[in-house]
C-alpha cells in the first residue's frame, strides 16, 4: 500500500520507529535478564532450605533406621509423614520424603500412606538415577531442579530434588533420604513477575512512541519549514527566508539556505535592474533618431546641406547603438565563455605597448602627454584579444576623462608574483561615494557628461570581469578632480 509506505518512510517515523525498536531490544535483554537472576535467587534460597531439611531427617531418623527392631522401623514411616507435613505447613508447598536404603531402594515413602497407587515402595531407584549411588557411595550431589510432566495433567512443572545420606557412627552410610518439592510456588511468582514487566513494557513503549512522536515533531519542523520555503522560493518568491532555530545543523542548513536565496534575489534584482538599465540605452538614441527622422519628413526645405547635417546626427547615434549592442554582447559572450578561456602565454608589455599606439591619437586631440615605464618582459597565461580590451578600455577612461593638457602614466611592472599594469591620469577623478559601483553595469558618475562623450558604463564592467576570469583583480585610487589610478594585476604564469 503506497499510504502506508508514505507514512513509514517519513522523518519523523523512521525517528519514532527507531526509538521503538530500541526500547523493545533493551526491554527484552532487561526483562530476560531480571527473570533469569531472580529466578535463580529464589530457586538458590529454596536449594538451602531443603539441603537443611533433608540432613536433618536423616539425622533424626539414622538411629531409628540403624536398630533394625521393626516396631521402631515401623515408626519412621509415621515420622516421615509428620516430616512431611512440618514442612508443607512451613512452605506450603507439597513435598515427598523418600527413604532408601544403602542398596538405592525405597524403604520409606511420605506418599505411601497418602496415595497408595503411586507409591514407589521397594522400587530400586538406583538404576534410574545416578545420584543416588553418589550419595550412597558418600560424594555430596548438589539438589537439582527438573521440569517434569506428572502423569496425569499436560503442563510440566518445577521440581526440586534434594538428597542426604543417612550417616551411623559406626555403619557409615546405612541410606540416604531424597525430598521432592514442587516449586510451583517461584513458577507462580516468575509468571507474574514476567507479566507485570511485560504490562510496563508495553505501557513504556506507548508512552515512548508518544513522547517520541511529540519530540520528532520539534526535529522535523525545520525541514518543513525550510522545505515549504524551498518550495514556494522555487514558484519564483525569492524573497522567502527560513527561521534560524532548531539544531545546530539545522541552523547552518537555514542560514546557508537564506544566503542561497539572498544571492539568488540578488541576482535576480541585477538582471531586472540590467534589463532596464539596457532598454533604457538603447532607448535613449532611438529616440534621437525618431526625431531626427521625423522632422527631416516634415522638412520642407531642399537643402541638401541641412539634410546632410541630419543624416549625419542620425548615423552618429546609429553608432552609438552600435557600440551598446556590441559591449552587451561582449558581458554576455564573457559570461558564457567563462569556462573555455583562452590560455597563451601573453607578453604584457609588448601588448600595453601596442595597445597604447593605438589610443596615442585620441591622446593627441586632446593634448595628452602619454608616458609608459615598464620593467623587463613579464609573462601572464591568458586571452591576448581580451587582455588587450581591458588596458583599452582603462587607458581610453583616463585619456576621456583627462582635460586638454593632462598627463597619462601607464607603468608595467611585477609585484609579489603577480604583473600590475598601473595607469594613473591627471583628470577629474572619481568622487569617494562613486568608488564601490566604478565596476557595475552601466554605471557612469556624471550620466549627462559621460553620454556626450559616447560613454555606456559597460567599459569597466567588462574589464573587470575579463580582469577576474584570469584570476587577476582590478583596483581603483582615485581623488575628485586631482587624477585616478587603476592598477591592473595578473598572476604571472
Ligand atoms: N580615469 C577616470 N577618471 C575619472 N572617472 C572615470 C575614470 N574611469 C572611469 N571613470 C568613471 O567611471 C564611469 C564608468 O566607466 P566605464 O569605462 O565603465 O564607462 P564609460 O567610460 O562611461 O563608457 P564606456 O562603456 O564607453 O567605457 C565613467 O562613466 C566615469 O564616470
Ligand atoms: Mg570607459
């Protein structure tokens, strides 16, 4: 049945079974064991009695026996029979007084006048017991406790045998005596000991499957709890956090499980927040172009140098468009490429120097002093097209945001293992507050001035991204309105 298999293959079951099963183990070897040792204390106490019972019968009766007069004969027949009784009276439990003679047959039995037929007069014992020639023969034989069957009834009972030799100062040993007594009396107990203990057992085990289901429940909750999170985190509520309680673990399982998810939400606020802000881009020389467009078709001037002048404000923004689609393809292909990066050993500063040709005429419009400092070659594993964007993109940033006249330092050198490519400008710097998003998406300190300057704020998002897939870290100094520096260090390989 799958109900059943449900319920059972629960938590909090397998808990509560597991609980049970101990306690049915250890109540079983506990109750075994208390049975066993108080069984063996009370039949141990009766063996003593009877031992004594037995010595003294035949020491009161091992004169009378000795005589061979038979009118004194005669009367240990009757003296058994009191023996007999003496002892029922005192142990309440039915007992047969057996006299045998040195040979191992019965001379005496306390039954004998009681029920006739099942007299074992004149029987010789020896033959069926071998204890009897031991004691005969003088060995002390330790009383012994037997089940046996009574003839007439089905269940087997408890009986114990003790024996003593009849001792003569001068005869030796002339015969011996042997008391049978049921011990019907410890069955008795022992039954209703094992009775009580199983009713306590059973009355324990409810109340521990209980307890237990109660106190599985406190251990199961968390996972519940954090289970129905998980759910409804996965329906697509990232703002869902579990309650930090419960056991250690459990509350390590919360807490890692509530970072999970504040990453997650995170993650999913930058994508939200990605989107926007590129729509927002591409929105902004779209517009520009809607409106160029429609005020050339309302034009009714037939300038061609007017028009020229729109179609060349049109192609600009074109451009522009250009360039936002190709650097947010640029994130994304980094993004999906981070696996399968390139590794060529790369010369750093043969590719600083290139890379500084090529932005040298941007340097000159602006009348920007360009200076480069490097020590011997240095060696870094990676990609050289990638490398190559972010020391673009830094120095591009420092020439942009550096007014006419300015100085640009680029230095190339090695520090504690790794390569560091310091670019420092004389420009505008970057104010404090702006420091920790310099590397975000699209971010960018003055948005009006940045825009006239063809900025998106992807540039140094990309460096830093390209900079940290070779294992590398970017860093910012910067002052408002004195200068910044951006160090760019790279393991060497
Ligand atoms: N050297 C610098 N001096 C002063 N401000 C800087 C410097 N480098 C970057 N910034 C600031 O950081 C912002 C982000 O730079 P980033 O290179 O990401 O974007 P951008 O230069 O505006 O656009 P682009 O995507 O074309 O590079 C810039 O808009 C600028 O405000
Ligand atoms: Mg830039």
């Amino acid at each position: 049945m799958p109900i059943n298999k449900t319920l059972f293959s629960s938590f909090r079951w397998q808990i509560v079974l597991t609980y049970l099963l101990i306690i049915v183990v250890g109540f079983t070897i506990t109750n075994i064991s208390v049975l066993d040792i108080l069984g063996t204390y009370m039949i141990n106490g009766k063996k003593e009695t009877y031992r004594l019972y037995a010595n003294w019968i035949a020491q009161v009766i091992s004169y009378d026996y000795a005589s061979g007069d038979p009118d004194i004969l005669a009367g240990i027949g009757y003296d058994i029979q009191d023996f007999g009784e003496e002892i029922f009276n005192k142990e309440r439990e039915s007992t047969r007084i057996l006299v045998l003679n040195k040979n191992g047959v019965v001379d005496y039995d306390s039954y004998n006048i009681i029920r006739g037929p099942d007299s074992l007069l004149k029987q010789n014992l020896a033959k069926d017991f071998p204890e009897v020639n031991l004691v005969l023969s003088g060995e002390s034989v330790e009383p012994r406790e037997l089940y046996i069957k009574p003839q007439n009834s089905n269940e087997s009972m408890l009986v114990l045998y003790t024996y003593a030799p009849i001792q003569h100062e001068r005869y030796g040993i002339i015969g011996m005596v042997i008391i049978s007594t049921s011990l019907s009396g410890i069955e008795q107990t022992l039954n209703e000991v094992k009775a009580k203990l199983g009713t306590y057992s059973i009355v324990v085990a409810i109340a521990i499957i209980i307890t237990s289901y109660l106190a599985s429940g406190f251990i199961t909750r968390p996972i519940k709890e954090l289970t129905d999170v998980i759910r409804k985190t996965s329906q697509g509520h990232l703002d869902q956090r579990v309650k930090i309680r419960g056991s250690r673990e459990f509350r390590q399982l919360g807490e890692a499980f509530n970072m999970m998810s504040e990453k997650l939400e995170n993650l999913d606020r930058a994508r939200n927040e990605f989107v926007s802000n590129a729509s927002h881009e591409l929105k902004t020389p779209l517009s520009a172009i809607k409106v160029l467009t429609e005020s050339l078709l309302h034009m009714e001037l037939d300038d061609p140098l007017v028009y020229n002048e729109f179609l060349n404000d049109i192609n600009s923004e074109i451009d522009r468009l250009n360039t936002i689609i190709n650097d947010l393809l640029t994130l994304v292909k980094i993004d999906t490429e981070e696996e399968q990066l390139v590794r060529e050993p790369v010369e750093l500063v043969k590719l600083v120097n290139d890379t500084l040709k090529g932005l040298q005429i941007l340097a000159q419009q602006k009348h920007i002093t360009m200076e480069a400092y490097h020590d011997d070659e240095l060696i870094v594993l990676g990609d050289p097209v990638k490398l190559q964007q972010v020391i673009s993109n830094i120095v591009d940033n420092a020439i942009k945001y550096t007014p006419d006249g300015g100085r640009v330092t680029v230095e190339v050198y090695e520090y504690s293992g790794n390569a560091v490519v310091k670019v420092s400008d004389t420009g505008i710097g970057i104010p404090a507050k702006d420091l920790p998003h310099i590397f975000d998406r699209f971010f960018r300190v003055d948005k009006a001035r940045s825009r006239a300057t063809g900025g998106t704020g992807l540039g140094l998002s990309i460096a830093h991204k390209i900079v940290l897939m070779h294992g590398g870290n970017i860093r910012v100094a910067s002052e408002e309105g004195k200068g910044s520096i951006f160090y760019i260090e790279l393991p060497l390989k």
